[in-house]
C-alpha cells in the first residue's frame, strides 16, 4: 500500500514535470531545459510502472526489457542520423509509431474483452474503440505522409476518382460500425472488431491521399493530434493519470498547430481535407502571364546588387530544403554583413512541409534566431529591403493571393516581396510551385529570375563575392 | 443516459483531469513561439510515447503462457520506446542548435 502511494506521487510529478517540460518551450533559451524535463518525467513515469505493485499477472519482465532495447536503439540511431531537411519525414514516422502503439493497447484489451477474460462497460468499450480508431488512423495516415514527404508515393497514385465521396462513405461505415459494436457489446465478437480496425487502417490512409505538398503541415499537425487524443484514450483504459495529461497535452499541441497553419491559408479544416487545392488541377486565374517575358539575371549582375545592397531580405521556402542550401545562404549572409549590408531572413508560417520547418533549417545552418521574421514583422520591412532573395519558396510569396479573386490561393496571406525595391527569384525552372497556381512575381516588373538548383547558384553568387 | 451517467459517476475524477490538461495544454502551448514550432511537434511525439507506460502494464498483468498480450505488448513497448527515446534525442539535437546561436 505505501509503495502504491509512492507510485501515485512518481505519476504525478511526471505530469507536472511534462507541463513545466512545455512551458519552458516558450523561449528558444529555455527550450532545451524544458525537453529534458519532460524527459526526466518520461522516465520517472515508467521506472514507477515497472515498480508498480501487481495483483495479477507475471510481471514478463524480459518481455519488456526486449521492447525497450530494440525500440530505443531504434529510435536513438534515427534521431542522431536523420538530415534537418528530413525532419518532417521522420516527425511523421514516429507520430504514426505513436498512434500504432496506443491502437494495438486497444486492440489488446478488445481481444481480452471479446475472449470473456475481461470486462467492459459500455463507456470504457467506447473508449477502446476510439483508441482503437484515432490510433489506426494516425498510424497508416502518417506512414502514408511519410511516404509522400520522402518522395516514395506520388499524390496522383493514390488518388481516385471522387475520392472525397469514398472517404465520406468509409469514415460513416467506419462509425455505424462502432456504434454497432457499442450496442452489441461482446455478443459482437472479435470478427467484426477486426474489420473495424481495417477500416480503420484503410480510412487513415485513405483520408490523407488526397492532401499533400504544401497541405503537408495541416496534415501533420492534425495526425499529431490524433496520436495524443489515442494515447490520452490509452490513459483513460488503464485508468493513468499520467497517460491521459500526457496524450491531452500532445492533443492539445497538435489542434493549435493545426489551427494556426489553416489561418496562415486563410482555409478551414474542412477545405484542407475534403479538397485542397493541391487537387484541383490547372486553375484559372493568371493564364495570360503565358506571353509575358521574365527577364534573367546573371551570377555576377546579381552578386554586385547583393554586396553594395543596404538590405537584403531572404524568403526560404521549401525547395531550400530540398536543394540543402541553408548553409550556403548563410556563407552569403556573412560576406553581405561583412560588407555591411543588414540581412534578415522573412518565414511564412507554411513555408516548408511541417510547422517552424525553415527555422529548424537556419538554426543548423547557424543563423541567429533574431534575424527571423515573421509574416507581419517581415511585410513591413520589406518596404525598405532592397533585394528580396526568394529560394525556392513559391506560392508564398504569390500576389495573386491578394489581386486575383479567381485564384485558388486568393486570400491567403502572403510575403508581400513586391514591395521591395528588386526581387529575384531562385528557381530550378518556370514551372508553377507544388499547387500549380501560376505565379504573377515571376513576370513583375521589379523581379529577376536565377534559373538552377538553388545550392548550385547560391554557390556561384558567394563565389563571385568573394572575387569582388 | 443511465451508462452515461453511471459513466460519468464513476470517472469523475479522470474526466476533471482530463478538462483541466485541455485548459491547462492550450495555455502553455499556444506561449510556445513560432520559431520552436518543429521542437514542440517532436517534443510532443515524445511525450505521446507515454502509452509505453500501458504497455508495461499490459505485459506485466498478462499470465506468462498469454502470448497474444506479451506479443502485442512488447510490440507497443517497442513502438513506445522509439517514440521517447527518439523523441526526446532528436528534439534535444534541434534545440541545441536554437541555443547556441544567441549572438
């Protein structure tokens, strides 16, 4: 009885050391501090369950310590080797890892449930089956994100016709069952949870299939949410407090990401899923820029606008990512200060494939956080920026988004980097970004364009500025 | 209504935990600046990998000829663990980069 008190106080200093874990995320100074804390109350919530006093069962310990060394090898080699540019690939595995983990808990106790050894009221049945769905569904959904982040799937294979109407009938074939299984109770059986947990699966992948480029960050935010609301489900089956605050704080940090990255589209939810524009095909709106001209710029034209520039203003994007270039961005930025120009660097909020991903990219390349700008901070500079530098980011920087009522994009808030004396764009060609949305910049007045891999010319620029 | 009630009776507890973590979640959560987006997201899988927790306790419950709980256990043990350990290690290589650049 004492040892189970003791246990009781280890779950609740775990909990309070997750909250404080994440309160000290509110300063890039303390972030670090506040990671370790949770950590420590991760490990202090598990060593207390091992420890735990059991009235049943054989304790197995060697089953347990065979997970934990297969899985924290697992998990300890893929986070020291993962690139920064493939965080959003690998937030996506283990968010789906997560999800898998609190559904097959679930699946694990429907069995016991359905065999007779165990029993269940209605509520705590409900329960099961929601771990057990919330959980399927981030499982396959961000194993499916995974794949397309990686580059592995391709949207359009896995796409079919009127699949918005397919997914509305899976998701409703999916509930009525549940409700089914809820009425049945265990006169229901195994069978038919089983094929609950397929449609499951299939609606999880099913449901992300149709999102994907630069949807990607809405899509992750909200599987990320999922995975907390299975775990906090978990908690609630096992009746742990721990459990429950921890997978209600992850629920809780995946609906506000997944809010702010809809209001940085300007798009609900609901117009995210059921039909992004990433799906829509060709697009109206600025189809008559085909004859415009762009005008070109050279290494060495835009090397000397560069260097004897008072301000430079990069906008990353994610082909930066792709091209591994935030290094060389940063070589740039240090011979531009050294030659006295002010440079700071503008994020959209959606500007890569996850939340904060382009801040995570010039943290490693060494560029200090106070040089970032958001949205705000950066559209009312830039009216004194003399160079806007735009590598490899699109449709952020669109200002169809503003003037043309026709576009898919009209609405969403945008770098407005017209505004600046010169712009120019790095580009590998003039194909439209991920959306398709043709973009009016290119062909601006004020706008040059650097044709090539954006690595491969950044390059050439800091090489001609060293020549200077 | 009666299960729902009787439900409701017999949780009260963990449902008051439950409504206060949502309150208390979106208070510190939404302080977390734009910047740190990516750590919090990874941060938070790690934190997600609490259900390990109710792995341990699956397989430790479970009778040593019960295979189908200590396979499926050990499963989400290994599935929870990746999520911590690799959680936690990947946010704490990402922030130390955030630290070390104050100027």
């Amino acid at each position: 009885m004492l040892l189970d008190s003791y246990i009781n106080l280890s779950y609740l200093v775990g909990a309070i050391a997750f909250v404080w874990g994440l309160r000290l995320l509110a300063s890039p100074d303390s972030a670090r501090r506040g990671n370790i804390w949770a950590a420590v109350g991760m490990v202090i919530g598990i060593i207390a369950t091992l420890i735990k006093p059991m009235t049943q069962g054989d304790n197995n310990y060697i089953w347990i310590v065979l997970g934990i060394i297969i899985g924290g090898i697992a998990g300890w080699l893929a986070a020291k080797r993962i690139k920064m540019t493939a965080m959003p690939q690998m937030v996506s595995v283990f968010n789906g890892l997560g999800g898998a983990c609190a559904g097959v808990l679930a699946m694990a106790e429907l069995i016991k449930y359905y065999d007779g050894s165990v029993f269940m009221q209605t509520g705590q049945l409900g329960i099961a089956l929601f771990a057990l769905l919330v959980g399927s569904v981030s499982f396959t959904g961000s194993m499916l994100a995974f794949g397309k982040l990686e580059g592995l799937v391709k949207d359009k294979n896995v796409i079919l016709p009127k699949h918005n109407v397919i997914n509305i009938i899976l998701l409703a074939a999916t509930l009525i069952l549940s409700v089914w299984l809820l009425l049945e109770g265990q006169q229901a059986g195994i069978t038919f949870a089983l094929v609950f947990l397929i449609l499951a699966l299939i609606y999880g992948f099913s449901f992300v299939a149709p999102i994907g480029g630069a949807d990607m960050p809405v899509v992750i935010s909200l599987l990320n949410s999922f995975t907390g609301l299975s775990a906090a489900a978990a908690g609630l089956i096992y009746n742990n407090q721990i459990m429950l605050v921890g997978g209600i704080l992850v629920g809780a940090a995946g609906t506000i990401l997944t809010v702010l990255m809809c209001q940085a589209m300007n798009r609900s939810l609901a117009n995210v899923i059921i039909g992004g524009f990433g799906t829509a095909g060709p697009t109206k709106g600025g189809g008559e820029t085909g004859d415009q001209v762009v005008k070109e710029a050279t290494f060495n034209d835009t090397a000397i606008q560069l260097y004897y520039a008072n301000s430079v203003m990069f906008v990353p994007g994610y082909g930066l990512a792709v091209a591994q270039a935030q290094k060389v961005v940063k070589e740039l930025d240090d011979l531009l200060e050294a030659n006295g120009v002010d440079v700071k660097y503008a994020i959209h909020p959606v500007a890569g494939r996850m939340p904060g991903h382009m801040n995570v990219l010039l943290a490693e390349a060494d560029v200090p956080y106070p040089k970032l700008l958001d949205l705000e901070e950066a559209n009312s500079a830039i009216k004194d920026t003399d160079t806007v530098v735009i590598v490899g980011a699109n449709d952020v920087v669109n200002p169809a988004a503003l003037d043309e009522p026709g576009s898919p994009i009209y609405g969403m808030p945008v770098l407005e980097v017209w505004n600046a004396k010169n712009t120019l764009v790095l580009k590998r060609s003039m194909s439209p970004g991920y959306a398709g949305i043709p973009n009016p910049l290119f062909f601006h007045q004020k706008n040059r364009m650097l044709f090539g891999d954006a690595k491969d010319s950044l390059q050439k620029i800091v090489q001609e500025v060293k020549n200077m | 209504m009666d299960t729902v009630l009787q439900f409701f009776n017999d949780q009260l507890i963990m449902i008051y935990l439950l409504l206060f973590t949502i309150i208390l979640g979106f208070e510190v959560i939404s302080k977390v600046p734009t910047i740190l987006h990516t750590p919090l997201m990874s941060g938070a899988n790690a934190i997600s990998g609490v259900v390990i927790i109710g792995a341990v306790l699956l397989i430790r419950q479970a009778d040593s000829n019960d295979y189908i709980s200590l396979i499926l256990g050990t499963v989400a043990v290994v599935l929870g663990t990746v999520n911590v350990v690799g959680g936690f290690a990947v946010t704490d290589r990402m922030l130390e980069m955030f630290k070390k650049k104050k100027n």
